[in-house]
C-alpha cells in the first residue's frame, strides 16, 4: 500500500514526487512510467530552454511559475551541478506593423516583475551581430539546460528518500473506493490512498480510467527542427525569437542555443498522427481516429485555417522553412540546416476549438490530475510540483499514515 502513486515519469511527474517528500517525509511514494527510462517524450524531446514567463497573462499559473521556476531551476542545478547557462534571449521585431506587438509584450513582461530591457536595431546588432531586426526586447533571465539530466536528478532524489519507481509499467485501469485507489497496470496491481495523473500526452485517457471526463482532449503537435552546421553556429550567440503573432497560440521558429552547443532552428507546430508521434511517418488508427472525430479540432482549424497552412508547408518544405529564419538571420542558407529531432506538444484543446491556455490541474476524490501541462512546464516544473502537493488536504484521513 502506497500513500501516492505518480503516473507519468517525466520531469512534472518526478518534481511532484521530489515535491511530495519534501512536505512528507515518511510518506511511500511509486512512480508509475510506461517507458524504459524516465522523460522519454516530451521532457526529453524539448529545446532545453529557462522561459521567462514573458508571454503569458499576468496572474496566470503560467506567468507565476514560469517567473519562479526559472530561478528555483537555475538555483537547483547550481546545487547539483547541472550544467546550464543563464545566457539571455532577445525577441525581435523585423518588420514596421511588429513594434506595436513588441510594445505590448514589454508592456506584459513588465506587469509579470520582469527585468527586461526594450533595445533598438544598433544595441540589437551589439547583442546578435547577424540578427536583422527593428528592435527587441532583451530578457536576461532566459537560459538553457538539459532537462533529461534535471529529471534523472529529482528521479535520484526520489530514490533517496525511499520512494520508488516502476518503469515498463503501463496503467490500465484506474478505481478509486472510498479508502485506497486500486491502479492496474500490464505489471500488476498497485493500491495507494492517493493517485497523481502527470502523464502528459496521455494526461487526458488516464484522467477518463479513473472516471472523470473533462470537456477537453490532449492533441499531439510536432515541432520539427533543423539545426546550424557547426560551422554556422557563430551565427547565434544567444536565444533569438521572433515576435510571436497574437494570433497563433505557437512562438514561431526561432533560434536556440543548446547546452551542447549545437544550435536548434524551429520549430514548426502541425498535428501529428501518433501522440508520441516524432516523424512524419508515425502513425496510429486510435490517436487519428480520436484526434479528427473531435469537434474542437475542426472548430480550431476553422480558426487558424491560413496560420495551419503555413505550418504544413514549412513542414515539408525546406526552402520555406529557411525563408522564415532568414527573417532574423538572413544570412541562413538552405545547405545550412541539418535535420534534428522533433518534439511532441500535449497541448489540450476544449470542445469549443479553444486551447486550455493555462496549466490545468483537476481534482478528484482520491486523485489529481495534471490535464494541461505544455511548455513552459519544464522551466516551472519544480513550482509545478509544489502546487499539486499544495493542493492535497494536510486534514484528511487520506494522510493519517504519512503525517506522523
């Protein structure tokens, strides 16, 4: 018998095990992972990237926990030594009817107690030699690190206080009683007083096991990703972004540099055909199936018809693909860009085709359940945790055995 069971062993899942032992300490916790080694999917498939929280809404779970995440994030690799790098983004306006924008975003970055700056061309040209661009904003407290490595830290630190965690262990079926939770998995049975659903890409039929419907569904979209020649590489010396357009819940593609020392560019943001589906040859009857028979998928198209286009054809055109990055860096070549791996976005779209533009996390009787939780959840994962664990009643009988 466990106190909590996680399912889902990537970053969020693994911070709100290091988070559950940090309140309780002589709780027993198991990790529940499909997969044969923990952040195999989206945490292991990201850019690597400590977001500001620049972008979202002042007061949102996103804007504080980006804003707080980046720093616990960057303070708990300097205890771990894990490599990172602090090293700053600019986003750029490269035409006239983008300043307005760039304004707003200041405007928003401010309201969110960021410390940015606003720069124009020649302080641009100081910071990235071979940026072409109006003005930008300088966010200093962007930077990089490797996510699968932050993982496999909280999944030791698990480990240490005596939690477990089970990998090639696929949840099945979910009941929860009115004293314990009963999992089911290919690899038996596990009881617990409580179950933690951060399963990502999956977040949604884990949540429906356990018998809650929710009026959203998680859809998977690929971000596809070239990356610099190393020869090339000097082109960038920081994390270079466009302006994001209003519009469009995506960035636009952009330029990061990784802790390794490559340089991604990208991505591109189209529906994939497999939820852990990272080629365009991935497919699956069930994911597609699920994925076009609902409504809000066909209400969104309507919505970004033009935008969606533009995606595709970046997709499976080079030449269009370096077209946009030549509007930061116009001296990108076509032969500069070598494929790289893509990523899979769970993102959750609502029945009305709008998409879940927080972090959404849902209650249940003998459960919790991290339904939306996209970038920038890698950056707030630690702040992530800590809410989810938050949010477990100290009162309840759930924890008579853990509070001792």
């Amino acid at each position: 018998m466990y106190d909590f069971a996680i399912v889902g062993g990537g970053i969020v899942g693994l911070s709100t095990g290091m988070a559950l032992y940090q309140r309780f300490p002589n709780a027993k916790v198991v990790v529940i992972e499909k997969e044969s080694k923990v952040a195999e999917h989206q945490t292991g498939h990201n850019s690597g990237v400590i977001h500001s929280g620049i972008y979202y809404k002042p007061g949102s779970f996103k804007a504080r926990f980006a804003r707080q995440g980046s720093q616990s994030m960057t303070e708990f690799c300097q205890v771990h030594g894990i490599d990172h790098d602090i090293c700053g983004k600019v986003i750029v306006a490269t035409k006239e009817e983008e300043m307005p924008l760039l304004q707003n975003l200041y405007t928003r970055g401010l309201e969110n107690g960021l410390a940015i700056t606003k720069i124009g061309a020649e302080e641009l040209k100081e910071i990235e030699p071979h940026v072409k661009g109006l003005g930008a904003i300088r966010v200093p407290q962007a930077g990089i690190v490797n996510y699968r490595q932050v993982s496999e830290t909280f999944a030791e630190i698990i480990k240490e206080n005596g939690g477990e965690i089970k990998l090639n262990t696929k949840v099945e079926r979910i009941y929860e009683d009115s004293d314990s939770v009963i999992i089911e998995t290919n690899r038996g049975t596990f009881k617990a007083n409580m179950v933690i659903n951060c399963a990502g890409l999956h977040s949604d039929r884990v949540a429906a096991a356990a018998g809650y419907k929710t009026d959203m569904k998680i859809l998977p979209f690929r971000g596809e990703y070239f990356k610099l020649k190393p020869e090339k590489r000097y082109l960038v010396k920081h994390l270079i972004y466009p302006v994001p357009n209003p519009k469009f819940p995506f960035l636009g593609v952009h330029f990061t540099r990784m802790i390794s020392g490559e340089v991604d560019a990208g991505p591109n943001a189209v529906l994939s055909f497999k939820r852990e589906g990272y080629k365009k040859t991935d497919f699956n009857a069930k994911d597609l199936a699920e994925a076009l028979s609902y409504s809000g998928l066909w209400k969104m198209a309507g919505k970004f018809a033009k935008e969606g286009f533009d995606e595709y054809v970046r997709s499976f055109s080079k030449k269009q693909f370096t077209k946009s990055l030549q509007q930061l860096i116009p001296e990108i070549q076509e032969d500069d860009l070598i494929p790289a791996p893509a990523g899979v976005r769970a993102q959750a779209l609502r029945n009305d085709g709008n998409m879940v533009d927080d972090f959404h996390i849902i209650m249940g009787r003998r459960s919790i359940h991290v339904c939306n939780a996209p970038s920038p959840a890698a950056t707030a994962s630690i702040e992530i945790g800590k809410e989810v664990v938050r949010r477990i009643p100290v009162q309840s009988h759930l924890l008579e055995a853990v509070i001792i």
